[in-house]
C-alpha cells in the first residue's frame, strides 16, 4: 500500500486542522491506519491509531487524547486526523502509516510494526 499525507499547515493555537491520508490499491482495509508526528529535534512519537475494521478500535496518545479523533472511510482508501484545540507543541511534521494486521484491541495498535510510511505533512501551530 503506498500512502499520501496532506492537510498540514499553519495555524493558530486553539485551531483545528484535518490530516487526511491517501492509500492507493485495494487493500486498504487489511491495514490498520496510524499516525506519528516528529518534532524539530525530537525521535518519532505515536500520536494516534485505528484498526482496520470491527467497530474500528482506536488508541491515541496521552497527549492529543480528547482533541484529536482519527477515522477513517474504507470506501475512499482514506484515513484522517481531526485536530482540535491545536497548542504550539503539537507542531511537528506528522506521518501516516500502515500495519498489516487483524487485530481489533485498541491496546494493540501502538504496538504493530507500521511497515508503510507516507511522506510527512507539516503542522505549525502559533502562539
């Protein structure tokens, strides 16, 4: 599966941004969907994730719980974040990703080798 990230950008603290990923092919929903973000100086954080199907599980970071959502739509090979109530720190390049894998335990998902990467989409978000 190769993977496309957009909607970066810059915005204001106290914005909103949606991060979509676009998959090519016709396995997207093999994949569980998850996004990390790397900020200037800093190793690759997990942010948030979302199983490929059954009820669609999902796990995310302690940090962007409860503003950030991550869905995604089978349909259109395409997974998304929502970010809300953005702060500076949440400025950093974010990545999609794909894992092969079944599993519906949301505990599960941080832990899967995400094997496809996209490129990065730039999030800045000023004070």
């Amino acid at each position: 599966v190769q993977l496309q990230a957009s909607g970066g950008g810059l915005v204001q603290a106290g914005g909103s941004l949606r991060l979509s990923c676009a998959a090519s092919g016709r396995t997207f929903n093999t994949y569980a969907i998850g996004w990390f973000c790397q900020a200037p100086g800093k190793e690759r954080e997990f942010v948030a994730a979302i199983s490929r199907s059954g009820g669609y599980s999902t796990y995310y970071a302690t940090s962007v719980k409860g503003r950030f959502t991550i869905s995604r739509d089978n349909v259109k090979n395409t997974g998304y974040l929502q970010m809300n109530s953005l702060k500076p720190e949440d400025t950093a390049v974010y990545y999609c990703a794909a894992a092969y894998s079944r599993t519906v335990v949301a505990d599960n998902l941080p832990l899967l080798t995400y094997n496809y990467w996209g490129q990065g989409t730039l999030v800045t978000v000023s004070s």
